[in-house]
C-alpha cells in the first residue's frame, strides 16, 4: 500500500510540472496518445504510430476488411502494417482526428507515410498497385474532402503516384514520382495542410530517405474541419512503416478519438460507395439569394461560383473511376427563372484542342462539356436536356433551342471554362423546393483523349439510368447517395443510403422505398444514423429493378429520390438474366405469330466443368425453339454442349403450360452476371406466341425461367408476358429496308420461319444471315436480298506470323498485333489480301458486303517505312525531309498531307474490295457503313471521305440512329439535312440511314424507349431524300419494335414513288405554326403533292397549322388515310409519336 501511494505522489509531481511546461511552451496535449509541438520547433514530431508492437493498436485504429474476400489482410509484422484487400476495399483507419486551422486561424498540420510494398503480388510490377494513404475528412456543414496519396495501376497513372486535394473524391493530379516498387526499401510521402497570410494551402512532396524532399504538387483547396488517416487496398500489397504528425497554429487542438463506431462507419462505408460503379451520387443546391445573378462571360471567378456546390469528373467507364489527368470540375447554382452551370477544365495541351463547330453544330465533335438534365422525379421516361459547348463558346442542345438560352467561355494558357445560363422554361418545368431531378456533368478532351464523367455512366454519356441526382435547396437532413450491395452469408444485400446530417438536434426519420411496381420497406432511423442498408425484397430474383426513396423528417420538405433502375444481386453464385428483356423494366412483349428473340445469359462464379439445367414455363401457346447445333451454319461460339431439348405440355392446377427443360453438358460463364455482355450467353432463342380464337390483344400472361447447377438453384424469375397485335409489314420493291442480323442465331431448322418473318415486317434485305447459297436461296423467295460483312483493312494473326516485319507500325513506334500494313494490302496480288478474301471462293451474296469503316483512326497507323515512303511520293516530298509521326503531326502543312494520304489509302483499298467482290459475283458491290458526314472526326478517327469514296462503291450508310424523340425533330434532323447536304453531288451512288432500336448490353449501352420513334425516323429519313434504311443491330427487338417497324414499311411502300422518283419540297417555315417537337416535311410527284405531319413530343398530343398557299397554291387538300379534305382554318392535331399524312391534288 505505501508503494502505491509512493507511485502516486510521484505521478501527481510529473503531471503538474508537466501541465506547467505546457503552459509555458503553449502545447496541446492530445488526448490518449503524443505530445503536440510548439509554433516554432518544427522539429518536434508525433509518431502516430510505428508498429512496433506485435499487433495492430486498437486503441489507435479501426480495421474494415471485406467479409467475402478471402486472404484479406491487415496486420502488423516486423514493425509494418501490412494490409492487402484481395480484389475488394480493406481499410484502417485511426481513431483519432485532428484538426485544422479556421478561417482567420494560421497553422500547419504535416502527415508522414513512410510506404513499401511487401509481397511482390500475383501481378508482378502492381505489387503495390490499387492502394492509398489518405486524409478522411469530417463532413461537418462542409463538403466532404479527401486529401492523400492513390497508388493506381499503371495504365491509369502511368505508374506514378496520384494526388487527392479535396473535393468529392478528390481533385485528381497525376504527379511525376514513380510508385515505389522495391520491397526491400521505404518511400517517405508527406502532405502539408494549413492557412498562412496568404490564405488556404496545400503541399504534396516525397523523398528517398525522409529528408531531401521533392515537392510534386501545390494548391489552395478547401480545407475541412478535421482529419483522420486512412490506410486502403484492393490489390496492393501496401506495407507501412511509420506515420508521423506535425502540428503548429494559433490553436492547435488535440487529437481525439472517436466517438462511437457510427460516424466511422459511414464515412468508410461512403468512401467505398464512392468508388462503386453502382453509387449514384446526390449533389443538393441551395437557391441564391437575391441580387446580382452570375455574369455570363465564361470566367468563373466571380464570388457566386466560391460558394457554389462543385463535383469533379473522372474517367467514363471502364477506366472509371479513375482519375483523369485534364482535371475538370463542375459548378451549379439556381434563381427563380435559371439554372446556372459553371465547368473549369484544365488542359496542359492548349493548342491540340479541338475548336471548330459553330453554335447549332455538332459541337460534341470538339473539345467540349455537356450537361444531361432529367426534370422528372418519377420512374416514367421523360425528355432529357442535353446542352453541350465548345472552348469558342459555340452551343446546341438536343431540343433545338439553343437560341434560347445562354453560355459563354473563356480561354486561358492552362484550361478553359464555360458558364451556362439555362432558364427552366427551356429545361421543361420550374423546380419545387426539395424536388429532385436527374443531372450529369461531362467533359470530351481530344488531346489525351478523356472523357469524363461526374456520375458512373457505363461508356456512353447517354446512360441516363447512372446519371447522379440534383435536390433544389438545402436540408439539413439528406440523402447523399445511394448503391447496391451484394447479399452475402455474412450480410444480407440491399440498397446502401447515405444519411447526413448537419443538425445535431434531429429526431427520427423515415424512409420508404419501393421496388417495381410494388411498395418496399420502411425505416423509422434516427437523424444521425450514417449508412443504413435496406434489403432487397426477398422474393426479387438476381437482376436490374426501378426503385423510388422517399426521405421524411419533421421540420422539413420530403425528398423523393428516383432510384432507377438498380442492379439487385441477391449474393447467389449462380443466376440468369433474359435480354434485352432486362432493359425493357423486365417485360417481354411478342407480336402474336411473330418471332422474338431472346438472350438467355447465365452465370456461375463458381467455376468449375459441371454442366446445369436451365427450365422455362410459358403459357401453351408459346413456342420454344432450339438453339443451333454445333456446326451447323446458326452456330455461334458461346454455344454450350447440349445433352437434351425437351419442349412439352404440361397440366399445372388445372392450366395447361409449356414446360422447357434444357440440359446443358459444358459449364456456364464464371463472371459476375452484371458483367457478361450479351454475346456470352449460352442460349440464343427464337419464341413465338399464337394466341389461339379471337382474343382481345393485348394478351397478359406470364414466362418463368430458373437455373440450377451443382446443388444450387436460383430462385424463380417471373417476369409478365404481353402478346399484342401483330402488324404486318410490306416489302417496298424499289427502296431498300435492310437489316444488320448479327447477333440473332440463325438455327437451320428456322431459316424458313426466319425469312417468312421477316419479309412479313417488310424489310427486303439482310446482313449477318448465314453465309450460305442454301439460305440465299430460300431468302430469295421471300423477297429478300442478302449483303454480307467485308474485313476491310487486311487483319490476320496468321499471315504476321509468318511475315512479322509486315506488321503496321503505330503512332508510338509499335507494331499491331493484328493489322496489316496498308500498303502490303494494297500491294497487286497482295498473298494477305488473297487470305482475307478468300472466303469469296465459296460464296459471295447478291448485294455484295458492307464494310463498317470505321478506322483505323489517321494517326494510329501506319508509319513503317512502306507508309512513309508512299506518303513521301504522295506528298511529293523530297528524301531530306525527316518524317517521323510526331513531325508530320506538329507540322501543318505535312498534318494536312498526311490526312489526304490516309484517306486515300481508304479509298484505294475500297476500290481493291469492290473489284474483288465482283469478280466473285458480277454484279455485286462494296456498300460502306460510316458516320455522319457532319463530324470531322469521321475523316480522322473513321478514315473516311464520303465525297471521296461515294463514286466506288454500290451505296454509302450513313449512322443517324438517336434514341431521343424531341432531338429527332430538332439537332438531329438539321444534321442529317446538313450531312446530305454536304455529300450532295459527289455522285449518284445512293445513300442510306442508319438507324437503329439499341445495341449492346454492358460497354457501349444503348436504350430505345420509345418502339414508335422508330415509325417516324423512318419516314422522316424517307422524306428528307435518303435511298435507303438500314437497321443497325436488330437483337434488342422485341414486339413492339416489329411492329413499329412493319407500320414504317407499309407507309414507306405505300408512298414508295414520291421516295423514289419525287424531289423533296422545302416547307417554308412561315407556312406552319406548331408545336415545339412537330415536323412538317413534303414530298412531290409531278403534280401531286404529300406532306407529312410527324408529332416526337411522347408526351403531349401537338398541334399544327398549315398555310397551305405558301406551300403550294392552288392545291386541294385531304387526309390520305380518309381522303377527308382538311379545314384549312383549323390546326391539326397529332398524337404522341405519331403522324398524319396529307396529299395535295
């Protein structure tokens, strides 16, 4: 006992002496760990922590290792902490913060990572790659920042450390230091937060040896409240040493440990939301205050713009989320009459952007930003504003209304920055106070090629399911963001939300979401709850479903969040998926007695050889056919070993159903379903319904389909089956209506039905049919021509096998792995040109092949020796001038030669493949499919000159699908004029639209919503003076498409003449008053006249007065589907997505 109170007394001694040199040095003493440092001995340092001890600190650190990641790590092992996420998100983070000076406050806080990696990994140099050291940031009623060091793979970062100040997920800078990659040696990396006289600031620097330091970056971010370290990794194998603190300032404070695990949580849990490519971020904009609005110049340093929320754009996928190296931020604030947008992108290659569009242009060809706004906080389709400007200020947006709005910007050495006006007149409607609408913010960068993206669009901008969300106002409580979480054995999967809270005060509030076309869960959570995961319905199968949040908390407006559609993965290795029924809210709709054809993808992580069963229940009437055989012509290389195809009725309770059962020998794809293209499914399917008697259409039933393999079996899909109507189509004789049939498996037991179908949607042509004279011939009695796809520009690993200096040589000086030089390909009797054609010895169709010519781009290849002699004689260039791809670049006059030789090497080659297809069938031609003549990146990324090459081939196919209804009547019919236009005279050749109902699954994803645009499209590419329509991809079709198509093929016979042998008529714009999304266009035939009336609002019945005497006087006037004559002092009214027909004698 006395020594106890000896220790004591003692204890006692040093504590008030201790408190006493405290005093006297103004230090702070942190609570729980070291002693801060005084204003002026930078030398006193913290050692946070350097692991010494033979475990991970608790007391000083939090570990979140993913619970379904196996060999996962984070420990402690000769004075590292050794951490490794083994493909998902580990992280340690400390549990204590400190904190930053204020504004009106000058102090510094210095962190120090000394970093190696310690295990050489399974990928070799990305040892350490896929890791960080960071600052995690208290949100505060600040933006949440992330300061810090990412140590991304090399192809993101071309192996050098990358740099987070502030922001999002950071301001992205990629500095000049390798990632270190010796194991046996540390790199010091250090980061300098603080405010001086001078203001906010922020230094990056590293160093070999801790103290001959290399400064990489510097700026003046916002600075949050306070910080805590983090330590992450996916794939890196990060080993820390030691982490040291510096802290000075007029008031420095401790460091303090946190409390409770809830902030911890979500802010961990968040920053791994943020890097998901399933989180849809929130950005809330608080209205202005009245008084001056923003002053449209295009420099954004005017105070409105210090204040205003900011997000920051990353690579598009499926780099995402990357950083980019041209940083670009985005800037939005509202009045009672505007939204504003600010975008400031830097550019360190000022003189290679792109400029040249004029405002109404195709301004998304340059250098450009773009905003996609969706003012609909609903699940319904709604028209979306898509606006995009250039560095010259020039404009358009989708609507057409780009006279109605305002931008302007600004150039500088260093970047350029845009500010944007929009009234929401123009956008559609006026935002209520807690409405939520859809935005996304975008950048195209020419000179290195990124493009970028605020929101995880999945490859194309126009991914408006991925676009982020825009709350007008501030809330105290809100959502941030919101992702989908795989269900697990060890949590259970659902729908991550990010709660923030600002006031401490808050109560409960609650949260209801819904799923589909049912209600969901609701949650009564505190305010301050952070994260919260709302499962998943259990009954909802694996796949994509809409989703609504509703947020209520007493005290303010309610916030309803459009989910969308959102990905649903109930945790379950195996699982299946029908497409593109997913992209059609998981409906599948059939045209009765028509063919359907379907994608059934399936998916086992697992792995393994084991062979599965798949199973499909549909009503009687419904016919299941099966796949191809192996090879036999429909054979396809996803194709499975199918051991049994049994299709029967069965009697189910009293109803009679088709039962399916296919056995299946071969294993499924092992990748996440969310992931497989659509070309990796292992059942290509052709349905038919034949809905016996006279029933009423549309017919509502139901299809159900499940997978079961090694033990397992996924839950029931059932999904509604509507069999409407069908429509059947004419074949035009004399204007052509082709289809791209690719992706459709052509079984050799269907080639029948599969002609009869189509012929009955009216279409008279089709590519990617079996290349067979068998199927020629029995196409041909339907009336249907066939075209075939032509290779092109010579690829074959073969020939560079053995002719590996015939290799094209590229802009870097490497050689492709596929491609030919251009100039051996051209060479007479070329022996790669004989390889690559030789499949013409067999079988050539009667149109000929169509070439989709589409690059190489002009600056990729070729710049071997061949290349640039034949440049130097094409040029006319003397043998002194040193050529190499970086001086023809850099030099306008050889830039402006070598361009003029590229395409006429296209053209030459073009010549090569038309004479070659008609000495296999006389007759035949070369058809090229290309991009809009408009787009000056269709010569130099395309490799294609269409006044060039129209003269030598049999028709040119010209790309004019959109998926957007009120940008069909507006910037994408002035393009398409605009592009006839410009290849008008070159030649008689004829020219085709190509248009399409969408394409692709995962990558570059597009969605049609609106099966009836496609009737209008047709006709309108008919009226404006196209030869021809192609269709461009045809497996996205399902009944409604069909039947949409049939009605475009039945108008295009039935007026087939005025398309033919009739001219165009200029509708004067004075003759007609309409409604904002209305065509007028007209045809004449000799003495008569049509006009047709084409309505692309999908929402609103539009109205439309004719002057019919400043069309053409003297005319008599009737509808041509009722020969009722038209009242010419009434307007005339024209459904949603619809259109009338007048004729004029």
């Amino acid at each position: 006992m006395k020594r106890n109170n000896l220790l004591s007394m003692y204890f006692n001694i040093f504590m008030r002496i201790f408190a006493l040199i405290s005093i006297i040095l103004s230090i702070a003493v942190p609570e729980g760990h070291g002693v801060g440092i005084s204003d002026n001995n930078l030398d006193n340092e913290e050692v946070y922590d350097d692991f010494q001890s033979s475990n991970l600190d608790t007391t000083r650190w939090v570990v979140e290792l993913p619970k379904d990641a196996r060999l996962s790590t984070a420990h402690v092992l000769n004075g590292d902490l050794r951490i490794y996420g083994n493909g998902k998100p580990a992280q340690v983070t400390s549990t204590h913060y400190w904190r930053l000076p204020r504004q009106g406050e000058q102090g510094t806080l210095q962190i120090t990572w000394q970093i190696r990696p310690w295990q050489r990994g399974k990928y070799g140099e990305k040892n350490i790659s896929d890791s960080g050291v960071l600052l995690l940031c208290e949100q505060g009623r600040q933006n949440k920042l992330t300061f810090g060091f990412r140590l991304t793979f090399p192809e993101y970062s071309d192996g050098n450390y990358i740099l987070l100040d502030g922001g999002g997920v950071g301001n992205i800078h990629k500095s000049t230091r390798p990632i270190i990659s010796d194991i046996e040696k540390y790199d010091y990396l250090r980061i300098t937060l603080g405010r001086n006289v001078e203001g906010r600031f922020c230094e990056f620097a590293a160093s070999n040896d801790g103290k001959s330091w290399q400064v990489l970056h510097t700026s003046s971010p916002q600075l949050p409240e306070k910080v805590r370290l983090a330590v992450t990794s996916t794939w890196g194998h990060l080993a820390v040493g030691s982490i040291r603190i510096e802290q000075t300032g007029d008031d420095k404070k401790p460091s303090r440990p946190m409390k409770g695990t809830s902030d911890r949580t979500c802010l961990t849990e968040t920053a791994k939301m943020e890097t998901s490519m399933d989180f849809i971020p929130i950005l809330y904009v608080p209205k202005m205050a009245s008084g001056p609005q923003p002053k449209i110049d295009g420099r954004t340093s005017e105070p409105v713009w210090k204040t205003a929320p900011r997000v920051d754009l990353r690579y598009v996928a499926p780099k995402w989320p990357a950083p980019v190296t041209q940083q670009t931020q985005a800037k939005v604030c509202y009045d009672d009459e505007k939204l504003y947008i600010a975008f400031s992108c830097h550019e360190d290659s000022m003189n290679k952007i792109w400029a040249v569009q004029k405002t109404g242009g195709a301004i998304w060809s340059d250098d450009c930003v773009e905003v996609f706004i969706e003012a609909d906080s609903s699940n319904a389709s709604s028209e979306v504003f898509h606006a995009a400007v250039n560095s010259l200020g020039s404009k358009v947006d989708e609507s057409g209304l780009q006279d109605q709005w305002s931008c302007a910007a600004f150039r500088g050495s260093r970047g350029w920055s845009v500010e944007m006006a929009i009234p929401f007149s123009v956008i559609g409607r006026v935002p209520l106070p807690g409405e939520c609408w859809s935005i996304n913010f975008n950048r195209q960068e020419r000179p290195h090629g990124e493009n970028s993206t605020w929101a995880p669009v999945r490859g194309s901008f126009h991914d408006k399911e991925k676009y982020g969300r825009i709350v007008f106002g501030t809330f105290p409580v809100r959502i941030s963001g919101f992702a989908s979480k795989t269900n697990s054995d060890a949590t259970p999967g659902g729908l991550i939300v990010a709660l923030s809270c600002d006031n401490s005060k808050a109560g409960e509030v609650t949260i209801e979401s819904q799923w589909d076309r049912s209600p969901g869960e609701v949650k009564t959570i505190p305010a301050r709850t952070g994260n919260i995961t709302i499962p998943w319905p259990e009954n909802m199968a694996t796949g994509y479903h809409k989703n609504t949040l509703k947020l209520t908390c007493p005290g303010q407006v309610p916030i309803v969040i459009n989910g969308g559609r959102i990905w649903i993965d109930q945790g379950l290795p195996l699982a299946s998926t029908f497409w593109p029924t997913e992209d059609y809210n998981n409906v599948l709709y059939l045209a009765n007695g028509g063919m359907t054809f379907l994608y059934w993808i399936i998916s086992d992580t697992r792995g393994g050889a084991e062979g599965y069963t798949a199973t499909l229940e549909t009503p009687e009437w419904v016919e299941i056919f099966p796949p191809a055989k192996k090879k036999e012509p429909g054979d396809y290389s996803s194709l499975p070993s199918i051991a049994e195809f049994k299709s029967e009725k069965i009697n189910r309770n009293g109803q009679v159903l088709r039962h399916t059962i296919i056995k299946v020998n071969s294993p499924p794809p092992a990748k996440e379903l969310s992931t497989l293209p659509e070309y990796t499914a292992p059942f290509r399917l052709w349905l038919r319904a034949t809905v016996p008697g006279t029933t009423a259409f549309p017919v509502n039933s139901t299809i159900k389909f499940q997978v079961s393999r090694k033990g397992l079996t996924e839950p029931v899909h059932e999904i509604p089956l509507i069999v409407l109507s069908r429509i059947h189509g004419k074949q035009p004789k004399r204007f052509p209506i082709f289809a791209w049939t690719n992706g459709p498996t052509y079984p050799q037991a269907l080639w029948s039905d599969l002609a009869a179908h189509f012929a009955g949607i009216g279409l008279n042509g089709l590519m990617g049919a079996p290349l067979s004279k068998e199927f020629e011939t029995i196409a041909s009695l339907h009336h249907l021509q066939r075209i075939d796809y032509c290779p092109g520009f010579c690829n074959s690993t073969v020939y560079l096998k053995e002719h590996p200096d015939h290799a094209a040589v590229l802009f870097n000086g490497s050689r492709s792995k596929t491609l030919v030089c251009p100039e051996i390909s051209l060479e007479d009797n070329s022996e790669v040109f004989k390889q690559v054609s030789s499949f013409l010895n067999e079988y050539c169709p009667s149109l000929g092949l169509n070439w989709d010519l589409e690059g190489p781009p002009i600056w990729n290849v070729c710049f071997c020796e061949r290349c640039l002699a034949a440049f130097r004689k094409h040029a006319g260039l003397s043998s002194g001038v040193s050529l190499t791809p970086q001086a023809i670049q850099n030099d306008p006059v050889l830039n402006k030669a070598w361009i003029d030789f590229a395409l006429e090497q296209s053209k030459r080659m073009i010549i090569k493949w038309d004479q070659r297809i008609a000495e296999a069938r006389p007759g035949a031609r070369l058809f090229i499919n290309g991009g809009q003549a408009t787009n000056p990146r269709v010569m130099t990324d395309g490799r294609l000159d269409w006044r060039r090459i129209l003269p030598h081939i049999g028709a040119g196919q010209m790309f004019r699908y959109i998926g957007s209804p009120q940008a069909s009547a507006t910037s994408f019919h002035v393009e398409s004029l605009k592009s006839l236009e410009l290849v008008e005279g070159a030649a008689k050749t004829p020219m085709m639209a190509v248009l399409t109902t969408g394409y692709m699954r995962v990558g570059e994803r597009m969605v049609f919503n609106y099966p009836e645009l496609t009737t209008l499209q047709m006709v309108q590419m008919a009226a404006i003076g196209f030869d021809g329509i192609y269709y461009w991809h045809w497996y996205n079709n399902d009944g409604r498409f069909d039947n949409a198509i049939a009605r475009g093929t039945t108008l295009i016979a039935r007026y087939e003449d005025f398309f033919v042998d009739g001219r165009k008529l200029a509708v004067p714009d004075k003759a007609v008053k309409k409604s904002k999304y209305a065509l007028v266009l007209g045809r004449t035939l000799g003495t008569r006249v049509l006009l047709f009336l084409l309505n692309y609002d999908p929402n609103r019945e539009g109205e439309i007065v004719v002057d019919f005497d400043k069309v053409i006087p003297g005319k008599k006037w009737f509808f041509d589907s009722t020969k009722k004559a038209v009242d010419h002092k009434t307007g005339i009214k024209v459904g949603p997505l619809d259109l009338i027909v007048l004729q004029g004698e």
